[in-house]
C-alpha cells in the first residue's frame, strides 16, 4: 500500500496547540483515486494524519490505470478546505506532505 499523511508543525515547538484540519487526498492519472474529505484534529502529539492504506500497490503499478507518469513520478493532490485553530496560535502553523512507502503481500 502507498501510505499519504498531511503533518501539521508548528514553529514555536514550545507551545502546545490543537487544530481541525479538514482535507482531501487524490491520486491523478488517467485513473483518478480520490479519498473523501476528513477533519482529524492534530495537536503537538498527534501531528500526522492521513490514510494509512491510501492505494493498494498493485493498483498503483497498474499500468491501465495511468498514475505512474512516464518518468516514474506520480502526483497526488492533497486538498486542505478548512483550518480550525481550537488551541495555540494560527500563525505559526506548517502543513507538508509525507508519503511511506508500505507493501503488503497479496495472497
């Protein structure tokens, strides 16, 4: 499986801080693989959330279903639609995009 999380940082590490983060994740090609909008609530704990299992690996590799582009890159779109600050400050907020990388046998 390929694995996509959205991580939240905050530049003061001092401070404690807990945000709703309402996002969406898609993978482009000719093919799409959408998962629908969620709102986890990140904090200075838990910073990373996202589907675990975003894509079965052989799906992705499917040559039929087009996401790997011809240079080996795939292009997934990660879409936040809102921010709700419950705790900390706004300002200081930092969103990036991790991805692991996670085979699973396939019996």
């Amino acid at each position: 499986f390929l694995a996509v999380f959205l991580k939240c940082e905050s530049e003061d590490k001092s401070q404690e801080w807990t945000y709703k983060i309402e996002r969406s994740f898609r993978l482009n090609g000719v093919q799409t693989h959408e998962v629908p909008n969620t709102m986890p609530t990140y904090d200075n704990k838990d910073n990373s959330w996202g589907p675990g299992k975003f894509i079965a690996w052989k799906d992705l590799i499917d040559p039929e279903k087009g996401y790997i582009k011809e240079d080996g890159s795939i292009q997934i779109e990660v879409t936040v639609h809102s921010i709700q600050v419950l705790s900390g400050r706004h300002d200081q907020l930092s969103l990036g995009v991790t991805e692991d990388l996670i085979r699973q046998m396939v019996k």
